[in-house]
C-alpha cells in the first residue's frame, strides 16, 4: 500500500532498504528519521550531519489506504518545512 500511495503522486520506488552504517562516511547536512523504532533503537548518529527525529504513525497498523495517504502527505509538508529551516542544505 504504501508503494501505490507513492505511486498515485508519481514517486516510484526503485532500490533497497540501506543500513544507517552505509551512510556514516557521507558528508550530510541533515539525516531525518521518521519511525519510532529508528528514534527508540538509533538515538544516536554517528555520522556528519545534524539528526533530526519525526514520529508518524504506521499506517499499517490499520491497513487503511486512507491511512497511507495521510502519513505520505503529512511526511512531505513535514519534510517541506524543515528542510526550509536548514538553509545550509537548500
């Protein structure tokens, strides 16, 4: 469900799910974790950049299709507004 809700506004999916490790030694500005078990289980990052936690629910808790465009739409304004608070990564 969530590879369709993205799908409906054009993103599609390509690739695999990467390991925080494999990201250690880039130089980022921002890394943004967005589940609760990455802000509960990695509370710490060790690579370059400033982290940044934002808890969504799971919207396949409910299985709801509805729930699914929800938590898409709210992590792009979510995203839209913190990435306009880091100037340094615009």
């Amino acid at each position: 469900m969530a590879l369709q809700a993205l799908s409906e506004i054009g993103i599609t999916h390509q690739g695999t799910s990467k390991k925080a490790d494999e990201f250690r030694e880039m130089d980022l500005d921002l890394v943004v974790t967005v589940c609760d078990s990455a802000a509960e289980e990695c509370p710490l990052w060790l690579g370059k950049g400033k982290r940044v936690h934002h808890s969504f629910p799971d919207p396949a808790v409910t299985g709801n299709m509805d729930d699914f465009r929800t938590v898409r739409d709210d992590i792009e304004n979510v995203m839209i507004q913190l990435l306009q608070s880091f100037p340094e990564v615009q």
